[in-house]
C-alpha cells in the first residue's frame, strides 16, 4: 500500500472511529435544520469521493446505487438534484448497515484508483477530498454532541472524551502594532479557496488576550443580568433573544440554583476555569461589550496568532466572512465549496478539541451564521491601542 492509500485509509477510518460508540437509533436523528444525522454525513462524505474522484476518472466505475446522489448530495447545484437538507433525519433507509456496505464500496474502488499515477488535477480533487472529510469529522462531533444533548437522558458518548485541559498560557495581552500586515496562505501546504488572494492591510493597532474567556467569568457576565441588558446587543441579537428564550450558552441547565452542562461525558458541574464554550457571535460580542472590549478582527487575530495558545476552541472576531482581494471561484461543483456563502456570516479562526488532526492552520477560515452555538468555539477578547 502506497503513501496517499494509506492516508486514505486513516483519515476514512476516522470518521467510523467517531462514530463507534454511537447506538443505531443516534445515526438518525435530526433534531434542527442545522444538525445532519450521522449516518449522512458518513454517506456524504462517500458520495463526495464517488461524484469528484471515481465516476470521472476510474473507468468503468459502477455507482453504488443510482439515488445515493439525490441522498447525499449537499449544496453542490452543478452535480444534480438533491433532498433538502431539513428532511435529512426522514431517511429511515437506506439503513446504517447500507450506509456502511456503501463506504466499503467507495473506499475498495478508491483504494483501487490510487494505486495508480494521479494527475495534478487529481491529486488537487484528492486533496479537497480529504479536507472536506476532515471537516465533516468536526461537524460529527458537533451534530452528535446536539442530538445527544438534547436528550432528557443526557447519554454518555465517551467516558474519556475530554472537552476541557488547563490552560497554561499566562494571562495578558500580545499587541498588534499600527502598520500594514500580509494577510493569507503563502501558498506552502494545503489551503481553501477561501484563504487566498494573499494581500496587505492597515491595522491601527490592538492587544488581544493571552487566554480565552472563562466559564466562570461568563457566569459573572449572566449575574449581572447580561442577557437583559440591552445596550450590549445589536438589534438583531435582541430578535434572537426574545424569539428563542435564551439565556445561557448552550447545554447550560439550572438545577435547584445551580449551573449544570451537558459535555460528551455527560451532565456535569461547570467547570469556572474552563475555557467557555458554545455561545453565538452574538453573545461573543456582547459580553465583549460588556467587559467594555471587543472581539478582534480576523486580521488582527492571524498577525499574532504564534504568540498566543491557539486550537482549544475555534474562536470568534468581529470581521464577516468576504473574500479577499482578487478572489477566483474554482470552475465547477467544487466553487461552490465555500464562495456562495460569502454572505450574512461571520469569521471564526483557530481550530478546536473536535478538529481532526493536520486539519489546522493559523489561515483557516470558519464562518458561522451569527446566531449558531453548537460549534465547539470561544471568546478571545481584544481592545484598541
């Protein structure tokens, strides 16, 4: 077995690592829009290599079955038709037990076609292939910990799973000082489309923290009645706020006076030194507000990035997600990856404890509607020179 087959291997093999200690009921459920079961994603994810990688280049592919596309298609309008995404939970077949027959069907064929020499414009596919799967190993993570969370029961997924190790940077401030900065991938290395158009920007200058904001300097902020105030709150957060009921991160429960959360070890005490976790942009900022700072800026945040602890929580800034200077959409499917969403979301930067391993840069670009909490992020806090 050569080197890309064997790096095949690990990285699908994950994905079912991930998803081992799950019961066949978990595969299924799809309690919001926003959550995929897991059996999709893991169907997904096969049909990405399928579509990109075996129909156009391993000839005399036969596809696993002709509706698996319709399926498990995502928001890909150039390779054909698909289900809506909120009826993803409505799939009681294929069954899990299919989904898997169909991963060992991609994987045997992929397997087959990367014994081979890839072209450039394959091993590009490839490299895509591998990174998207990634990627939907840190949304397992995230759509497993939500359906479980939201059980009355409060499943254990894993007695180890840790979402919480001390933090041993020391409390403090990196400065960015006043000047122009080259900003995105240098081109060393794997990197989306969404992080070239490398260019220079004017900062004015700021200092962001060392360490990430705390469980218990959140539950200080709800003390004092945050989440009434309004004058920490755009518009559209108070909206949000009064729509939903929020009042806490998410997972937070009160029980007989005292501060609960659900972690993947199931319920617990809240740990106040632990970095905080689960809160929306919205609340990002207006508990920035609250402390009478800010969140930083994406660029900011790249500049100085090696000088502080990165990759415990994907972390918020206060920069929407747009392109760079002289962005180019990939022709095809595959422009569609991250270009049409450039639009009424916001950066988060960094990577976290559900981030799969060599899946991390200081370049990468996450982006998340403003009001979603169910990634694993947190709150690095910053204010002006």
């Amino acid at each position: 077995m050569n080197a890309v087959q064997s790096r095949f291997q690990a990285i699908r093999s994950l994905s079912e690592t991930i998803c081992q200690p799950l019961h066949t009921e978990d595969f299924v459920a799809q309690p919001v829009q926003d959550v995929s079961p897991p059996k999709w994603h893991l169907a997904h994810t096969s049909w990405f290599f399928e579509t990109f990688m075996l129909k156009p280049y391993l000839k005399g592919y036969q596809e696993f079955h002709p509706r698996y596309a319709f399926l498990f298609n995502s928001y890909y309008v150039s390779a054909g038709e698909r289900m809506l995404r909120p009826n993803r939970g409505n799939m009681t077949r294929p069954t899990v037990a299919d989904i898997y027959k169909y991963r060992a069907h991609v994987d045997e064929h992929m397997l087959e076609l990367l014994n081979n020499h890839l072209s450039i414009e394959q091993e590009g596919v490839l490299e895509i292939g591998f990174n998207h799967e990634q990627q939907h190993q840190e949304l397992l993570h995230y759509d497993i910990k939500y359906i479980l969370g939201h059980n009355p029961l409060f499943p254990v997924y894993k007695t180890d799973f840790q979402e919480y190790t001390p933090d041993q940077q020391t409390a403090g401030f990196v400065e960015v000082p006043k000047g122009n900065y080259a900003i995105g991938h240098d081109g060393k290395g794997f990197s989306f489309d969404n992080e070239h158009g490398r260019h220079e920007v004017h900062l004015e200058g700021a200092a962001i923290s060392k360490k990430l904001v705390t469980n218990g300097e959140y539950l200080a902020f709800m003390a004092d009645k945050g989440y009434e105030n309004h004058a920490h709150w755009h518009s559209d957060a108070r909206a949000w706020l009064e729509e939903t009921g929020i009042n806490a991160p998410l997972y937070w429960y009160q029980i007989e006076g005292k501060w609960y959360y659900y972690t993947l070890q199931g319920l617990q005490p809240i740990e106040e030194a632990a970095p905080l976790m689960h809160v929306s942009f919205y609340e990002a900022y207006a508990f920035a507000e609250w402390k009478g700072m800010r969140l930083p800026t994406e660029f900011e945040w790249e500049t100085v990035a090696d000088q502080f602890e990165w990759g415990a929580r994907w972390e918020h800034t206060g920069s929407a997600y747009l392109p760079y200077p002289r962005y180019q959409k990939p022709e095809g499917a595959i422009g569609e990856y991250n270009g049409k969403f450039m639009v009424n979301q916001m950066v988060l930067r960094g990577a976290s404890l559900a981030t799969s391993p060599e899946h991390s840069r200081k370049t990468y670009r996450n982006f998340f509607h403003p009001h979603l909490q169910w990634q694993f992020n947190g709150i690095r806090l910053a204010k002006d020179l």
